[in-house]
C-alpha cells in the first residue's frame, strides 16, 4: 500500500529552527569578534545547507556556517575569449598576498580560543561540537568565486558568484550556495509552497528507509535531493503530498537525468566529481523510494 497522506503530512513539517538560530548566532558572533586576527580583512558569514534552505527536518542537527573571504577572490576565465582575459588580466595583475589557506588557519585558531577542544579542523569544515543548547556546527571557510562569461573592461564584465575551498585530493572545490537558496525559494514560490515540504518528505523518507535497512546511509546526502526534485517541472506539484510525489517520480524515472542541474543551476547534478552525485547512487535512491512507497507497513 502507498505511505499514508497523514504520515507525509507529518513528514513535510520543518524541523525546529530555535537551537539552530541560537547556534549560528553563537558561531557567527565568535567568528565576526573585533579580536579576530583577521578583522581587518573583508569577510562574510551565513547559513547554508537544510536550516539556511528551510528545508531541516526534526532528525538534521549539524549547522552549517559558511565564512568566506571577501577581501580577495578566486576565478574562472577558461570560457572568456582571448581579447576578454587579455582585459582581464590588465585589470587584475599580480596574486593577492592573503588568501584561502592564511584565513582557514586564522578561522581555526579564533574558533579553538572561543570554543577551546570542542573544535576539530576537518578535510573540509571546522566541526564545532556541541555544548549544552549549542547544536554540533560545521564552519566552511571559503573565498569568494566568480565564474565569467564576459569581461570587456573593469566596468564592463558579467560573472557568476560563488565560493571555493581546498580540498588534499580533490583540489579547488567550486560551489554556489547564495544560487541554491535562491532558487530553492524561487522554486517553492513558483510550485505554490510545495517543493520545500516535498524535499523534507523525501529526506524524511529517506531516513526512515535507512532505519529499515532499505538504503545505506550516505547514498542521498539532502543537498542533491533538493536537486533531484528542483529538476522537476512546476505542475508535477500540488494537489496534495501522495500525488506529488506519484508525480514527480514519475517525471524522474522518464527524464533524461544526465540533464539534470543542482539547484545552483551551473552544475550537473550527476557526474563523478566532488560537487556531482553518483548516477548509481541516484538509481538506488529513486529505487528504493519508489519500493517503499508501494511496500508501505
């Protein structure tokens, strides 16, 4: 039998944001204090993930904080013609003397004097533990990217912005959060308030076939869900939860998936890279939601 409306209602529901808030606001005030070493650089900081989405449910508990430099960036020029990063390369000379791996180690160092043991630098975040109301953090320290499609003149250029990272092994990782959240929330707003819900569903459901043994853990990790269903067309939303999610799978099981983008809309969402999702991981997980939609005890 099909999973129950009243069982994916409770299911679409957010998670509670109040120990979330409270976390960030703890981290973010530790990382933005005028003693910080790096206080006289350009930086932002900010959500991401599930809590920066609004798509948490009541089993996320990690916070996800990002910390990017502002003061100088990374980027892409490989798409500019010959004449553009001959322009480029007028307007920008020389390599910047503080960058990426000077503001991680400042990061660390002002996060242990703030939170002492409880932090523990990682291959890719800083992981917070938490202590009393704080909730476990992860703190992603960046650099601001920009991706261009046009540059002409200083005054005269068009890029896409995002952040990038060091990773040993995998190199300089590219992401966009700020063009995930916002069209995650234009996706939501154009589906009538049904995508967030349908990705806490699905997480949920996910979890629940992982508890059953139905999927190993670590084959749907809840960014590439939202991308999943952000690939599906507007009017496969609506009506209620059951027929959504009939709607939606079926429009995923006949797609061409191999076109599908993340919710950033600049990567592919499939692939083998360390920002795409394995195509047989993505198989399971469609496989094993569309069994246990139809095997519901």
């Amino acid at each position: 039998m099909p999973i129950p409306e009243t069982q994916l209602d409770t299911w679409s529901n957010q998670g509670s944001k109040t120990q979330s808030q409270t976390t960030y606001a703890t981290v973010k005030s530790a990382l933005e204090d005028k003693g910080a070493s790096y206080n006289d650089k350009s930086y932002a900081s900010f959500l991401q993930g599930s809590y920066g989405n609004d798509t948490n449910i009541y089993a996320d508990s990690d916070v996800d904080v990002v910390m990017r430099l502002d003061s100088t960036f990374y980027y892409d020029i490989d798409g500019l013609q010959m004449l553009e990063k001959i322009a480029f390369d007028h307007a920008h000379p020389g390599n910047a003397a503080y960058g990426y791996n000077e503001f991680r180690a400042q990061v660390v160092q002002q996060l242990q004097t703030k939170f002492g043991n409880d932090v523990k630098p990682g291959k890719k975040a800083i992981f917070i533990k938490g202590n009393g109301n704080r909730r476990d953090a992860d703190v992603l320290v960046c650099v601001k990217f920009r991706h261009y499609v046009k540059f002409v003149s200083a005054s005269d250029k068009l890029a896409l912005e995002g952040i990038c990272f060091f990773v040993v092994g995998d190199g300089r990782i590219v992401n966009y959060p700020e063009l995930h959240s916002d069209n995650c929330t234009a996706k939501h707003q154009s589906t009538n308030g049904y995508f967030k819900p349908t990705v806490r569903i699905m997480k949920n459901m996910r979890n629940n076939m992982i508890s059953k043994g139905l999927l190993q853990d670590g084959v749907a990790p809840s960014y590439f869900i939202e991308g999943l269903f952000y690939n599906v067309p507007d009017d496969r939303f609506g009506t209620d939860y059951g027929n959504t999610f009939v709607n939606c799978i079926k429009y995923i099981q006949g797609a061409d998936r191999t076109k599908f983008m993340c919710a950033n809309s600049v990567h592919n969402l499939l692939g083998t890279g360390p920002v795409n999702w394995r195509t047989e991981n993505c198989d399971r997980y469609i496989s094993a939601a569309i069994d246990h939609w139809n095997n519901w005890t």
